[in-house]
C-alpha cells in the first residue's frame, strides 16, 4: 500500500475492481483515527477514481465515521488523568467548553486542516460536548476538504491538466490561510 503519490493510491484503489468503494471508505476511515497517510491524496485519487460525488461521499462518510469512531473509543476508555493533567496547564477545565464554542471550535479546526484530525476527535472526546454537537460539527466541517481535494482530482483526470490543478490547489492555500487569519485575529484575539 504505497500512499507516496496521488497514481500509486489511484492504482492501489483500482486494483480492488468491484470492492474498491468498500476498500476506500475503510482506508479514509483509517486515516481519521490514525492518519498513516496523507488525507488528500487519498481524497484526489478518491475524486480520479470514482468521480466527483461518489468520491466526495466516500472521502467525507469514511471520515466522518473514523472520527466518530475515535471520539466514542476516547469515552469509553474514559482519559481522568490526562483531562486533569491539561486542565492544569491550559488552565481551563475543556469538561466546561459551552455547545456554542464546541461546535463552531471543530468546525473551524476541521475547515482548516491545521490541527491534525486525531487531535481534533481526541480532546472532542475528553471534553464536555455532547456526541451530537461533534457528529453534526464534524459532518459540516469535513465538507470544505473532502469536496476540495476530490474536486482537484476529479479536475485532474478530466482535463489532465496539472497546470490548472496546481493553480486552483494554490487558491485554496492561500484563501485557507487568510481565513484562519480572520478567525485567529477576530475570535483568538488575546487580551
């Protein structure tokens, strides 16, 4: 399983014929619990495999129930002591993060992909935000990246152009990263 490039994950993908729609929504639920490889390759070779929307809804279901999936093991084993160890060193009990925050907090951490999505699904879990605030946050935020990053390799097997493709991927880059400028400068602003 060679996950280095966007061809080696498309011929990996192919070479499961009839079963390979059942193989990649295993291999992106894998990736939200434990990410062995890159998300958007995956995703791109989704997009190039399947075409666009039943790449989308295997890249972003896949996902979503790997990250349920984590969040309800993180419960049941039920982390005390490392709730309280970052309780005392954030100096803030994540037991008493409000619906409000929770929610908008995982959806903007799942639109930019800056915090890796285990951490995400990790701290969800040991903190106080019922299971439906994160199933419903979750599902809204993966929406942006699982539609990007299939709609590229969609693109790309379509056109064939790797010029366009680069062009759009780096919009995305930088409207991604004045984005998370906003956000951290208008809701994480520092007193």
């Amino acid at each position: 399983m060679d996950f280095t490039s966007i061809h080696a994950a498309v011929e990996y993908l192919r070479s499961f014929g009839i079963l390979a729609p059942i193989v990649a929504f295993i291999l992106f639920f894998i990736q939200a619990a434990l990410p062995v490889f890159p998300y958007f390759i995956l995703a791109g070779a989704a997009g190039m495999v399947f075409g666009f929307w039943e790449g989308f809804f295997l890249s972003w279901s896949g996902a979503l129930a790997g990250a349920c999936f984590s969040f309800y093991a993180v419960r049941l084993v039920e982390w005390d002591w490392l709730h309280d160890k970052l309780t005392r060193w954030f100096k803030y009990d994540l037991r008493e993060v409000t619906p409000f925050l929770g929610f908008w907090g995982i959806v903007v951490a799942r639109i930019f992909p800056v915090i890796p999505t285990p951490l995400i699904n990790f701290v969800s879990g040991i903190s106080g935000i019922s299971a439906w605030i994160f199933i419903l946050a979750s599902a809204i935020g993966k929406i942006p990246t699982a539609f990007i990053y299939t709609g590229l390799g969609n693109h790309m097997i379509n056109t064939e152009d790797l010029f366009s493709t680069l062009a759009i991927l780096a919009a995305v880059i930088v409207i991604s990263y004045v984005g998370m400028r906003i956000v951290r400068k208008r809701f994480w602003k520092q007193s």
